[in-house]
C-alpha cells in the first residue's frame, strides 16, 4: 500500500454547514455527491388532477449513461373541462432543468405539452426533482410533476462530510473512494482549504480503491473546510470530487 501525505493550504470558509449549489437550493453536497444507489422505480406513474387539467404521466424516471449531456422528461397535460386553461407558469426551482410549455393556453378537450430537459453535467447517482405547474383557474391548487434521473455512478464516495465535535479529543477519520465502473480511475491528490487539517491518501489498489485519512490539529473552535481530490476521470465534471471537513 502506498501513502502520500498533504498538508492543506487554500482558501479559508467560515459558514454553517449548508451550502448553496448552482441550483440555488440549500445543501450538502451538490449533485455529484449523491451516490445512494436505486430501487428502479415504476417509469409511468400516476396522473395528476388541477382543477380542469390532468397531468402524465405525473411521475417520471430515466436511468442515462455517463457522459450523457441531456435528458428530457415530456408530461402531457390535457383539459377534460368545458373550458379554456391557461398554465401560467412551470418551474422546478433549479437551474439543472429548463422547462417549457406549449401551448400554455389549453382549449378544452385539447391538450399541451411540458417538457423538462435536465442537464446533467455534476449529476452522480440518483437525483429527484420536483416540478410544479400554475394555472388560472380560481382557487385551484398548482400541480407537482416529479422527475427522477439516475446517472449510473463511476465512483462512490462514503462520506462527503466528515465532523468532529467541538472540544472533543481529535481522531483521524477516513473518507473511502472506490471506482465501481471497469475502467480505472487514478486519485492524483487531495488539497483542503484548511491548513489546520492532515490529509493522508492510502492507495489501497491503484486506479480502484482509496482511503483519505483526515486528522484536524484540534478541535477546539468551530470550523468549516472543503477537500478536493484530483483524479484522471476524463470526464470534467466528475475529476474532481469534494469533500467537506467540519467542527462544530
């Protein structure tokens, strides 16, 4: 087994523990994190009923391929009223997915179509999405739309975030990052934004498996700290993963 130990120096953060993603929601990690593998689950699911419109299939899941760019979810939704419908708005709250509609003004016994395109460009797993759709009809409720998108993952990673507790004695913690697709993927390096932590990389089968050994100097104040690893996974958005570091 082979070691190489860094010591850490980049940029220092002080936040709480959320962070903000490009989809504009509050968490931890970001897409490319989630690698909870998936029960398939069923592709056409229920319709969904606002006031004079209903909605399928109202539940949608794809699996893609990594390296695949794109994928587009197609709902239906058709006026079984007497009366004309507008939908005034579809929004998934993420800038992963660009929706559209057409057309939004839905005469009765026609229907429109709402397209979602999901960009999948950080997507590492499985993802779930919610999508709801508005009307003009008075006093009717908008509708949800769900998408799920299961990138088939390349490698996992058992613990995005890694915490001490504050005051307590320090102990080194260990982070796994094992290539489950059959082409090998190298772990180059791993660099932290917080020079107060030790990062040893153990190479346990070169191009497969890899431990990260974290170990904080101390634990006496709060911190909040990122650890990014480089790898030659020649696809971009998945060669350098993060890792998040706490004490708290």
């Amino acid at each position: 087994m082979k070691k190489m130990t860094v010591r850490l120096a980049l940029v220092t953060l002080f936040a709480s523990p959320g962070i903000f993603c490009g989809c504009g929601e509050r968490q931890m990690p970001d897409d490319s994190q989630i690698i909870e593998p998936a029960a398939e689950p069923d592709p056409v699911a229920e319709v969904v009923t606002a006031g004079s419109l209903e909605f399928s299939p109202a539940v949608q899941y794809q699996k893609a391929k990594v390296g695949t760019e794109e994928v587009e979810f197609v709902y239906t939704a058709v006026n079984v009223g007497s009366k004309p419908v507008t939908i005034t708005n579809v929004d998934s709250g993420c800038a992963c997915i660009e929706e559209s509609v057409d057309p939004r003004l839905v005469q009765p016994g026609q229907s429109a179509r709402i397209s979602a395109i999901y960009t999948t460009e950080k997507l590492n797993g499985l993802a779930e999405k919610i999508i709801s759709v508005t009307t003009d009809q008075p006093g009717v409720r908008e509708a949800l739309l769900t998408v799920k998108l299961e990138m088939e993952p390349i490698y996992t990673i058992d613990q995005n975030l890694t915490t001490w507790e504050k005051g307590k004695k320090t102990e080194t913690k260990t982070v796994n990052f094992d290539v489950v697709r059959e082409k090998p993927i190298h772990l180059l390096s791993a660099k932290s934004s917080r020079s107060e932590v030790k990062v040893e990389v153990e190479e346990v089968e070169k191009g497969r498996k890899y431990r990260i050994h974290l170990t904080p100097d101390s634990t006496d104040a709060n911190m909040l700290g990122m650890v990014r690893l480089t790898t030659d996974c020649e696809i971009e958005a998945h060669a350098r993963p993060l890792l998040y570091v706490t004490v708290q």
